[in-house]
C-alpha cells in the first residue's frame, strides 16, 4: 500500500450523527441516504457522501433520480439554509398548525405530533453541535 492511499483514507473528516433532509432535487419523501466510497477512485477512497435512493412511492410516477453530494457540502448546505431561514425546527412546525383551517398553513392533529416534536427538537439540537463543532 502506498503512503499516499493510506494518506487519503486519513484524510477525511469522519462526522457523527448528520441529520438527512429530502432530496432538494426532487419531489420524493424519503430522507436522502448516507454512504461511505468504497473505491480508490480520484483519492475519494473512504469520504462519506449523500444520494438520492430514487425509490419509486405509492401512486406517483417519479424519474430516476441522480442527486450526489459530499457529505462536507452536505452539511455545509444544510447550515447554511438553517442559518439563513434563523430555523428553531419545532417553533417552525408550530407556526404552520395555526393557520386557518383550509388555508393550507393548517396541520391536522395525528397520533405522532408528540413524537414528531420530540424528533424535530433533537435534530434541532445535533445541527446546532454542528454547527458548533464546525466553528
């Protein structure tokens, strides 16, 4: 093994847990997925990057989607849009459930609220180590 392919594998920031958005490409619900380069193709052995599953949802006719990023311009991107809308995930989800019914601001009461809540404001809380630990 050379020392400049043992050298690249080290090089990469290894990041804990990353809060996954949809897909800004495309219309598909599911949370974009996390995976780690396996070849040493361009020195990229190792850097973990994000993509789109393109998985086809129930009773929608969607294309191939082939959105890529490295995971270091993901959460760059997402700190950014964060920062930029000033966003306090649950305060945000709150505002939306009061609007006027039929307005479209409005979100009917389910069984998962509380859980839903409970999700946002720990995803809140590992951006903001993020963002800390990007500082």
């Amino acid at each position: 093994m050379s020392s400049s392919a043992s050298a690249s594998r080290r090089s990469w920031p290894r990041y804990g847990t990353v809060p996954m958005t949809r897909c800004p490409a495309c219309p598909r619900t599911a949370p974009l997925k996390r995976v780690v380069t396996t070849t040493d193709k361009n020195g990229n052995l190792g850097r973990e990057f994000v993509k789109c599953e393109s998985k086809q949802e129930q009773g929608k006719k969607l294309k191939q989607c082939a959105h890529f990023e490295w995971l270091d311009e993901y959460i760059e991107r997402i700190q950014l849009e964060g920062a930029s809308r000033e966003l306090d995930l649950p305060l945000e989800a709150e505002k939306f459930g009061s609007g006027p019914s039929g307005s479209g601001n409005s979100i009917g009461a389910t069984v998962g609220d509380a859980t839903g809540t409970a999700e946002l404001k720990k995803l809140n809380k590992q951006m903001k180590k993020l963002i800390e630990l990007k500082k």
